[in-house]
C-alpha cells in the first residue's frame, strides 16, 4: 500500500477518529498522493493512523459513497479512477456558483479587501517561482474562498468546497504546467474586481473554471489508466 502523508500532530480535538481519517484520506487522494489504483487495507490505515479499524471503515464507506473509494467484498479497496462526468458536475457547480459570486463581490469589495487579495496573488507568483506547487494550489483556493467571504457569501464556497474535489484531482495534474496561465488569470480578474467590472469578472472566471474542460482529453491520454471509461473517447 502507498504510504499515507504524515497525519497531523495534534488532530483538531473536536473530530472524531472517523473524521480524522476521513479527511486525511481525502486529502491524499485529491492530492494524487494517494492515486487511482492504488489499494488500501483497513489494518494499514488504522496502524498508521493510531485508530481503530471502525473508523476506518466509516470513512472507506463516506469516500466510497463520494466516488473516491472502489469497496470490493472480499477483495481490495482500492482508490477510484478519475471519473470525466464527475469532474464536469464539479465544474459546472463551482462555475455556476463562482460567476455570482465575482458579480457581487465587484460592487462590494473594499480596499481592505483588494490588498489581501493582492497579497495572495503576490504569494501565488512567489510560489511558482519556488516550484512549489502544492503551495500554489492552497494559496489558488484561498484567493477564491477569500473574494466569497469578503463579498458576504461564504456560504457559497462550502458548497463549492463540499463539490469540487473530482476536478481538484484534475487540477492537481495540471499544476506544472498550468500554473502560470492561472496565476495570470487571477491578476486579471482582481483588476476586473477593482475596477468594479461584474460582466468582465464574470467572463473571465467563466473562462478560467472551464479551461479544464480542453484539458480533459490529453489528460486521459496521457494517464489513461487513471481515468474511468466514461469519456468522449471511452471507447477508442
């Protein structure tokens, strides 16, 4: 079995061991730290974790349900293959939702606000230039959660955030060489913000939400056995 990324030294106390393991597990499969084929076994999990092997089963059962876990009786479990129509629901929500949300946070946004936006978008360059890009990916889904909260819908990103771990898993096969573009999408639809263009905002977050959409078929050339066959090409 892949080995797990270090849990956390002190778990957030109000989790529980399903939780915990729940989220840690995840995390490492959106992150392809955990990639699609890979097998998972209950007593590893729980060793690892310092739990019992309940919630662990609790949490194989949640991930299953969410497409991230392919549960076998009496065989191996084993981490999903990306599935395209899941990643294009993800997409569709995150966009659907993400439009308003530039829209209103055009009218609402104050100075304050467009500093600290600045300021991650600066962290993100900074990130690059690092070569860091599990760095670049948080500090991308920052800006995003920050122009919600700061426009008054937070609760619009959790439920973007409750969505869009099909397409993260996508996106975290683009870092490297995607990187830039997005970064420099985000300069300009900060600059939309600030000048309070709405419509302009929300092309341009229309437009960066669905590049991947041209991206989903070279992908699945090129890792083909880390998609399921439910593509345009399946059958090719």
């Amino acid at each position: 079995m892949a080995a797990l990324s270090s849990p956390p030294d002190t778990p957030t106390p109000r989790l529980s061991a399903a939780e915990r393991v729940f989220g840690h597990l995840k995390t490492d499969i959106v992150a392809l730290r955990l990639p699609p084929g890979t097998r998972l076994s209950e007593a590893d999990v729980a060793l690892e974790m310092d739990v019992s092997r309940q919630p662990v089963r609790d949490a194989f059962y949640r991930l299953s349900r969410l497409g991230f876990l392919t549960i076998r009786p009496q065989r191996a479990t084993v981490v999903s293959v990306i599935s395209e129509a899941a990643v294009l629901r993800a997409r569709f929500i995150r966009a659907a939702l993400e439009i308003e949300t530039v829209r209103a946070a055009a009218t609402t946004l104050s100075a304050g606000d467009h500093a600290a936006l600045a300021t991650l978008v600066a962290a993100q360059r900074a990130a690059i230039a690092a070569g860091d890009r599990q760095a670049f990916h948080r500090l991308d889904d920052e800006m995003h959660r920050q122009i919600a909260i700061r426009a008054g819908l937070g609760y619009a990103w959790d439920v973007i955030e409750d969505n869009k771990a099909h397409m993260d898993r996508v996106r975290h096969l683009t870092l490297a060489s995607t990187s830039d573009t997005a970064h420099a999408e985000h300069v300009a639809l900060l600059a939309a913000l600030a000048r309070r263009d709405a419509e302009a905002a929300a092309v341009l977050i229309r437009d960066h939400l669905g590049r991947i959409v041209d991206q989903l078929a070279a992908l699945r050339r090129e890792n083909r056995d880390w998609f399921a066959a439910d593509g345009p090409d399946a059958g090719s």
